[in-house]
C-alpha cells in the first residue's frame, strides 16, 4: 500500500509576521520541475480546515514563489494555514515499464499559525511537506533492475537533498520525514532495493 509521506517543520519564532519569511525560505530550497516550474496554487484556510478557504488562486504556467507569498501576505493571521502547491521532477517508469522518463510530481506545502485548528500544527509542524505516496520514491509495481535502483536513488538523492537544504538554510528548529504508516522509508528502501518482501 502506498503511504503518504511528509517532511515536518518546527520553528523556534513562528509568530504571524514570521510566518511568511519562512515558507519563502523553504520554497526556495525546493527544485520546482522544469515541465512546470513554480508555484502552480495556492488557497488561505481560516482558523480550522473545516471552514472555506478566503482565497484560492490557480497559475496554470507556474509563479515564483516571492510573488506567491507576497499574494498572500496581505492575509498572514496566527489563525490561518496556506497551501501551496508545485512540482518537481521525479523519475517514472513509462507505460511499457521499460524506459524511464522524468514527469513533474506533485508536493503541497502547508503552512499553520501556531493558533489555526488549536495548535494542530505541534503534531503536523509549522510548515509540512506532503510529497504525495512513497511509491514515488519505491517503485513497488516495477521490476528491480540496475536501472531500477539508479532511478530509485536519484529520487531518494532529491528528497535528501531537499531536506538537507531546508534545514541549513530556512532557520527550522527541528525536522522530522515521516509517513501514516509505523515503517520509515529509509527501512522500506533497504527492503525494497535488497529485493526483501
């Protein structure tokens, strides 16, 4: 079963006016896809993720992500999340399974003032990257051949290298990778790439 995985950001000050400053920090760690580059939407959701959002915008070709948390600086409250939206290239095998091609996966960045959905964001982080199934990262329906395992790594390399970048140059306190399931990726990889079921 595929298993959402998600990087999870704390930050020492991450007060209304900071908020904002840090997203743009994070974002500017991340390697937007060169099919569709920047930041594709974005929505403002007040005080829990029941109620509508206040703002929805969608950028079919993509902005850059200063314009993007610019937009929404005008509605920056303690008790407000953003998300964002954007791409990056991730290798995937093609419908025949035999070649592979880089295709633009998608990754939601949602940021939560510390008072938005009472304080949801101690279990969640102030910021939370959601890179969609680990599949992407696992590739369990392909078979595993020494071109497998390249197109593995060079996933698994962007996704450290992200997290790398994140934490050494967006002033986050603490950082945790993680998934809904009890199994780490890094476990599931060591399994999957000895060829373990």
């Amino acid at each position: 079963m595929p298993d959402p995985l998600y990087l999870s950001l704390w930050f020492s000050d991450f007060s209304g006016p900071e908020m904002l400053p840090h997203a743009f920090a994070v974002l500017q760690q991340f390697p937007f896809s060169a099919q569709r580059p920047g930041v594709s939407y974005f929505a403002v959701h007040p005080i829990s993720w029941d109620e509508a959002t206040v703002l929805e915008r969608r950028f079919p070709s993509g902005i850059d992500p200063g314009q993007a948390t610019l937009i929404v600086a005008e509605l920056v409250h303690d008790d407000y999340a953003y998300v964002f939206e954007a791409y990056w290239d991730l290798w995937m095998p093609d419908e025949s399974n035999a070649n592979w091609v880089l295709q633009p996966a998608l990754v939601k960045f949602v940021i939560q003032g510390e008072e938005f959905d009472e304080g949801s964001y101690q279990q969640t982080g102030h910021i939370q990257v959601d890179f969609g199934p680990d599949s992407s990262f696992l590739q369990p329906e392909t078979a595993l051949s020494e071109q497998t395992r390249a197109k593995i790594r060079d996933n698994v390399e962007k996704l450290v290298e992200f997290s790398k970048n994140v934490e050494k140059n967006s002033g986050t306190s603490s950082r945790l990778l993680w998934s809904e399931s009890e199994e780490s990726l890094a476990q599931k990889l060591i399994a999957r790439l000895q060829g373990v079921h």
